[in-house]
C-alpha cells in the first residue's frame, strides 16, 4: 500500500491536511493522521488534487508517428497532470470505422500509461463533407465524433452527423471554422499582420459556422461541444444558447487566454488554429470563463517536427504544444493574478471534464481509482523543451518562467510521472 502523508487534499470543493492511503488502484482512506507499516510518500506542503483530463489532444499516431506517438503523448500528459486525454481523429487511418478505430485501440492499449478515449470523425476519412461515419457502428468504441482541424462545409451533413449522434447519445465535438473566411490566413486581423504583410483570419471564420452548429444543435437536441473557443461573438451565442436551453459545452485553451496579438512574433511556434486573438477577445473569453458559459479547459496539443514549426509565421504548420505547460502557465497568469481561484482552475481541468462528458469523475474520496496528481505550487521554473516527454518542442511559452509544478502522477494507484 501507498500513503501519500501530510498533503493538502483537493476534494472537488474544499482544501483540507489530510493523508491518502492507497490499495492497489483504489483510495481506500483519506482523513488525517494515517499510519501503519506502508510505502509512504511525504507530500508536505504540497497539493493532493484529482488527476486531470484533456479532451482535446493530437496523439498523431498511427500514421504520422514522427510527431508524436501513443506512448510518447501520454507520458507528456502524465507529466502535466493528466490521466486522461481525448485522441483527435486526424490519423492515418482515419477513426471511421470499426477497423481503424480497433488498429488505434490495440496501439493504446499496448503503449498508454494513461486512460485515451478515441475521438471518431465526423465524415468518412475524416474530409468534412460527403458521407458521414457510420455511428450506428462505432459508437461503443468512441467518446465523440469530430472533424477537427477543419470545418463542415456541408450544412445537411452536419445535420445528419447530429440527428445520428444524437440518437446514440454521443457528442459532435466541433472545430468550427469556415473555410472560405480562413481564406489562406495564418495570423488574427490585427496591426502586426498589416505590418508584416501577412494574410489575416477572420474571426468570423468561427462564429459564422458555430452559429449554424448551434442552430442545428437546437433542432435536434444533440450535445454539441465547441472546441478551442477563441473569440467575443462566439462567447456571446454559446452564452446566449444556453439561456435558451440548447445542449451546448466548450473549451478554451490555456494560450487563446495568455497571448494575444501583441505577444506575435516572426515565429512559427507563434501560429495556430484558431489564431491568437486581440484583447477585445481575450477578455470575453476570460468572462465567459467566470460565468461558466465555458465550461473547461484544454490543451488542443499538437505536435509537429521542428521543420515544419522553423518557416516562419505563413509557412508553418498550424500548432502548439500544451500538456506540459497547461497547470503552470494556467497557475502563473490566473490563479496568481486573482483572476480565478485554485479550485476553480482545478476543476476547470478535471471535474468540469467528466460533467461535460458524462464520465465518472477523478475524487480523493475512499472507494475511488487513484487517479491524482501530487503539485508544488511554490516551485519555479522555466519552461524548457529539455524537459518535455513529447516528440514535439513547438511552444512560444519556451523561457518563460512559471509557478507551480507537477511531482507526481498516478494512475490506477502507479505512479505514471514523477518516481
């Protein structure tokens, strides 16, 4: 047995001293002064939090594995906190059918250190028109079904994605991007783009899609969750379509929060999808976050080979990594500034999660897995791609210093990172 000693547990609502003891993969006790003749773990001073999970992570494997693979992806989630992660679905084969998800499965089932939920896709390999993925036939292997990286161009196949998912109870989970308004961009509207003579997104390349995503989610009363939300009008028809009842999530990740148009740089690791935004948007997203009209965070971690990130801010490939970074740079710039609390920002990450997504939660609670993560908040550091587990180093967070650090992992009561 394992005793974590004189940690101070989160228990999803309150800060308490308090041990865990730990049997095999189960919590079997948390109150305080535990002892007995066990492996003990001195987490003085430190953060006993629920282990967390990242709905939207590319793990690039099967298919272009020199990205990232299954076992180096989840090792870098264990390293950030997280026991559980979402696999996006633009691998090679595509998730669409009962073979392809069942060749992704075996690969993780015989390399992840952690839980992954498969994501399916949306359309048949995974083109965002044309025939849809056969949900009749692979709900039971998937959490949800996706298209990310591009949006779905044909209106009456969204629908039919939604009446379909719906009928089994499963999320469309959208990337929503037009892209006729994408138009060849690779940076926000904004003076840097005008100064460096690049090609602008417009915003509206989210909202005009999303809009009609949620018009159809209202028709059919299926759960649509909005990936990697990312500006004002968007935070506004998510706010306004919960009011009227449409079943409706979305995230946000940790860099549409923290940089803005003013932090660009002639730099690839500086371009993703959607663009870094302005602060007229960063501050709808950061309100939206508050009133819970965004219900959680993720990291939207994609891995690329450094010659793909080197060329520059319209020549590279779209993409940040994320898993390594989210807890502190979340830590640093928003429950250190006062902006949100700890047990916000930790539910944020972890139970908000599960409830969006209808999973059992993480708990420090006896009679539940040990999934948990052990955290330092006064520790600091830089962040260095020295230190990531991830094939991909593609971070404009690199050198900035960070509070707060994860020491520990486990999951199913092992340690995954950190002993």
């Amino acid at each position: 047995m394992i005793l974590l000693k004189n940690g101070i547990v989160f228990d999803g609502k309150d800060f308490n001293r308090q041990d865990v003891l730990i049997d095999k993969e189960e919590i079997i006790e948390v109150r305080e002064n535990i002892s007995g003749d066990y492996e003990v773990i001195d987490c003085e001073g430190k953060i006993i939090a629920p282990s967390f999970i990242d709905p939207h992570v590319h793990l690039r494997e099967p298919g272009i594995s020199y990205k990232e693979t299954i076992k180096t992806g989840t090792k870098a989630a264990a390293h950030g906190g997280f026991t559980h992660v979402f696999a996006m679905p633009n691998v090679n084969p595509v998730p669409s059918n009962k073979k392809a998800i069942s060749q992704q499965q075996t690969i993780i089932d015989r390399d992840s250190c952690i839980d992954v939920s498969i994501i399916g896709s949306i359309t048949v390999n995974q083109t965002g028109e044309g025939q849809i993925t056969d949900i009749s036939e692979t709900h039971n292997l998937v959490i949800g079904y996706s298209d990310d990286g591009r949006g779905i161009k044909d209106s009456y196949t969204m629908y039919q994605a939604m009446v379909n998912a719906k009928k089994y109870n499963k999320p469309i989970i959208s990337h929503c991007e037009d892209i006729s308004l994408v138009n060849g961009g690779c940076i926000t509207e904004c003076d840097f783009a005008k100064e460096h003579n690049l090609k602008e997104i417009m915003p509206e390349s989210e909202t005009v899609e999303l809009a009609r995503n949620l018009i159809l989610a209202n028709k059919t009363g299926c759960h649509l969750h909005v990936c990697h939300i990312s500006c004002k009008e968007s935070v506004d028809l998510v706010r306004y379509y919960k009011a009227k009842g449409c079943h409706v999530t979305a995230e946000v990740c940790p860099h549409h929060l923290i940089l803005s148009d003013k932090d660009l740089k002639l730099d690839g690791n500086y371009k993703m999808n959607p663009p870094l935004m302005t602060q007229e948007h960063i501050e709808a997203l950061i309100a939206g976050l508050k009133d819970g009209t965004i219900d959680c965070l993720a990291t939207d971690h994609a891995p690329h080979a450094v010659d793909e990130k080197n060329c520059g801010l319209e020549k590279s490939a779209f993409g940040i990594v994320g898993l390594e970074t989210a807890f502190p740079l979340m830590y640093t710039h928003f429950v250190k500034k006062n902006i949100i609390s700890l047990k916000t920002l930790l539910n944020l990450m972890s139970d908000n999660v599960a409830q969006v997504f209808n999973l059992k939660e993480h708990k420090i609670a006896k009679g539940y897995q040990a999934n948990l993560c052990v955290i330092d908040l006064d520790a600091k550091s830089i962040i260095s791609s020295k230190d990531f587990l991830s094939l991909g180093s593609n971070s404009p967070f690199i050198g900035k210093k960070v509070d707060g650090k994860i020491i520990y992992t486990m999951y199913k009561g092992a340690f995954v990172y950190g002993k």
